[in-house]
C-alpha cells in the first residue's frame, strides 16, 4: 500500500478511550476539541511548561500503515513554515498511541461568519492561496481545502489546519474530501495538481459570500448530477447578490466561476495569479500575497540554479 492510501477501514474507525485525561505522563487533557477519520485533538496542558496547546492523537486500532501517515503529515508539517499553516512541536507516542503537539488557535471557526462581505471574502482566499503556494510549490495538493479546516485568527488572518489528506501531485488512488469541494478530477481518478485546489479554493469563496454552496452535494455520488444541471445556474445567486448594500462586483464573480471551472485547464494556473488578482480587486495589502511567490523560490525547483533565482528574487523585490 502507498503511504498516501487510505485504507477504507480507516475512514471508519472510532477512537479506543474517549475519556482521556492525562496523556505521556505530561499532557493534562481539558477537553475534547474534535474528531477526524483518523485522530482526535485535544486541549492540553503541559505539565512541563504550564502552557495550554493542541494535542492531536491517532486511534488505537486502525488499519496498517495509518501510523506512517500520521508520522509522514507531522514531519511534513514540521518542514514548512508559514505564517497561515498550523505550527507544530513536540512528536511522541504512549501507551494510548501516537500523538503530536501544536500550536492552540484562537479566534473562530469560518462557519459562524457566513455570508461575509466580498472583500471579506477575498482577503480570506487571498490568505488561503498563499499557504496553498507553500505546498504547490513543493508538489504537494492539500485535497482538503474545506471550512472546517480553516480558522479566522482575531487579527483576520486565516490558518490552515488539517493537513491529513496532504499527497503528492499526480494520480490519488483513494477520493479524500468534503463532497461540495472534492473537484471532478478526484471523483474521476485522474491526476491532481494545484488546480485541485483551486477548484475548492473557488468553491469557499463562493459559499463565504454567498451562504449558499456551489455544488451543494451531501455526498460524492451526488457531484455528477450537481456538475451537469447546475453549472449553469452558478452565476444566479451572484444576481441576488447584486442588491445587497456592498454588491458583488463582476470581476470576483468571474474569478470565482473560473476556479470552478470543471476542466481544470480552464481555471487559473497557479496561486500566485490568483493572489495578484484579489489583491487587485479588494485593494488589499499585497505584503501578505508575497508567501505565495516566496514559497516557489525557495521550492526544489530552484536548487542549484542561483542565477534564476536571483534574477526571480530582483523582480520580485522591484515590483514587476
């Protein structure tokens, strides 16, 4: 089995002990803060330190190969650094499983600010395709690119937070997703790349602004049906919109329709265009755009040709 594979059985385990409240001797478990497929996380203190963080920790009594995933999404994690991508510290395991430690977020879940203000809106993605750069630019498609895994810091800022369906580009044999975002190659077994992503990418902005989903399927079985009849209908609720006190201008209306192209030809290439096209359009600070591009720099791509990175580095800095 490929170590991006998800056995079926592990989509429905169910944690061994859900009452935890001591975890390595060290972390004291506060609460519960949420359950995924694979992991739980939690609210911890550290004994050591006295300090309140994350602790996310795997089930007991998964199929083989989930603790390889596991160990591969924090070492993945630990390798980037971005002001949007969850930080994480200390790996470890004990008698209840593996785990490892994180950052503890405050600020709100995406789902309680919707519908948001278009501008809102494009900050948000603009913010969010900059940490997609980081991971487009190592090869890596997020493929879970939903609300749930997004967190609205107090300053705006947006983090990104689960980070388990994380593959390489290419060809995924196993459907990973939340179905309203999971984009038509996926469902079709065909290779996924950074317009993956951007398809989800259009997806939540279309459902911040609107409320409303694009492709509101409850399952993958429902997305050829929503693709075939409802393509057409996507441009009607921006007319809804058109009477609201801060309308939605045609411009990010043709932004987000084209990320929800379903040929992933026709959308846009890659994050940083999208980033420079919301920064536009909203008039926002493009200093926080810039990751997006810094993360193609300092990418493998550019290994051992300094020239080019030099000269990519003096454009960069001299605007053009």
């Amino acid at each position: 089995m490929s170590k991006h594979e998800l056995p079926s059985k592990i989509l429905a385990a169910k944690p061994a002990n859900d009452t935890k409240t001591l975890i390595a001797g060290r972390y004291h478990v506060e609460r519960l803060l949420g359950e995924g497929g694979m992991a739980a996380v939690y609210v911890v203190r550290d004994g050591a330190t006295g300090k309140r963080i994350a602790l996310k920790q795997l089930f007991q009594n998964l199929a083989p190969g989930a603790g390889v995933l596991f160990e591969w999404e924090y070492r993945t994690l630990a390798g980037l650094r971005h002001p949007g991508i969850v930080e994480v510290h200390e790996y470890g395991v004990d008698q209840s499983g593996v785990y490892y430690t994180m950052e503890l977020l405050e600020g709100q879940e995406l789902s309680n600010l919707v519908p948001m203000p278009w501008r809102a809106v494009c900050a948000c993605l603009r913010d969010t395709a900059s940490i997609l750069g980081l991971l487009h630019a190592r090869g890596l498609v997020h493929r879970d690119l939903s609300p749930r895994n997004l967190f609205r810091l107090p300053d705006g800022g947006i983090k990104l937070l689960d980070f388990g369906a994380l593959a390489p580009f290419g060809e995924a044999l196993e459907i990973v997703g939340t179905p309203p975002f999971v984009p038509p190659e996926a469902l079709n077994r065909t290779a996924l790349d950074q317009r993956s992503d951007l398809y989800a990418l259009g997806a939540l902005g279309y459902w911040l602004v609107s409320g409303v989903h694009a492709f509101p399927a409850k399952s993958l079985g429902d997305l050829p049906r929503l693709w075939e009849r409802e393509s057409p209908k996507l441009a009607a609720v921006f007319k809804l919109l058109k009477g609201c006190e801060d309308s939605v201008p045609k411009e990010f209306e043709s932004l987000l329709l084209a990320l929800l192209r379903l040929d992933p030809s026709e959308r846009p290439s890659n994050t940083a265009a999208v980033v420079d096209r919301l920064n536009s359009l909203a008039e926002l600070d493009r200093k926080a755009g810039e990751a997006a591009v810094q993360g193609f720099l300092d990418s493998n791509v550019f290994v051992g040709r300094v020239r080019e990175r030099e000269r990519l580095e003096q454009l960069l800095s001299a605007g053009e």
